[in-house]
C-alpha cells in the first residue's frame, strides 16, 4: 500500500488499508439487497446509463439516498447482477463501524494514514496501490471531517 495523495514512498497501515477497501462495503454488504437489508430503504432511487457512449451497453448506475448518505451500484447484465462501486457518508450513523469518526481532526485522520504531512486542508484523497484500486476521499471543513467517499474499483 501507498498513499496515494502525494506522500511518496510512505506505506499506509493494515488498518488504513481495511478501510479503504472495506468500509461501506464490509460494514452493510456489496449489492443491493445488502444494503437495504441492512439500512432499510432509501429515501430516494436514482438510475442513469453507466457507458451512455455505448448505446448497446445494459449496465446501470443506480444510486441510493438515504439521509447522509448515498450508495452508487453497478448492474450488469440488465438488472440482475449489481456490485457496489461508491459510498459517500456526511451522517455518523451509517459510521458506527468506521475507526474514523465525523468530527475528526485534520492531524488524527493524518496520523491514522500514517502521513507525516501537517497543516490545514479541506480535502484528502488516499487509495490503494495494488491490484483493483480503491479510493477514499475525506473532506474537512475548519479542519474536522464533514464526509466520506469511498471509490471501489471494479474488474
């Protein structure tokens, strides 16, 4: 693992690493079903084509809203197979299982990274360095974390 916001050859944490490829999708499950079994319902469904250049193409993005967060799927083959590829969290009720919690300074989500940076921003972006990239991307507003994004790569 490496970090991917400019660090060099700095090596992320196990820990870091299980939450960039783990997160949402460890916590609530990969499809669907999953997470409306484990969140209920969303509040609102939304599906868009997910190659609109390829006219032929029958895979979706479908995202579900919830309130303080959003979940985006791929479907393949129509409907029937989906996986999950994004997550966005603003709410700390779908990050009980996060070793990071909303409100989290600058300097502590730095140290859980292992990133020797310092000073304010209000915006980070980490990802894996092996295999099927994953992403996580954390937005901080007067240097506590305000959201969450994970980014899963897909084969």
């Amino acid at each position: 693992m490496r970090l991917g916001y400019a660090q060099g050859d700095e090596s992320v944490p196990a820990r870091a690493e299980s939450l960039m490829s783990g997160g949402p999708r460890e916590w609530f499950g990969q499809t669907r079903g999953a997470i409306v079994a484990a969140l209920g319902r969303p509040t609102q469904v939304e599906s868009r084509t997910a190659f609109p250049n390829q006219p032929r193409s029958r895979d979706s993005l479908v995202t579900f809203h919830y309130d303080g967060a959003a979940f985006v799927f791929l479907t393949t083959k129509g409907l029937d197979h989906d996986i999950l590829t994004a997550a966005t969290v603003w709410q700390s009720r779908f990050l009980e299982h996060s070793p990071i919690i909303l409100g989290a300074s600058v300097a502590n989500v730095r140290s859980f990274f292992g990133d020797p940076s310092s000073g304010s921003t209000p915006h980070m972006l980490y990802s894996t360095s092996e295999g099927i990239l994953d992403h996580l991307e954390l937005w901080f507003d007067q240097d506590r974390l305000v959201r969450l994004k994970w980014i899963y790569g897909v084969d």
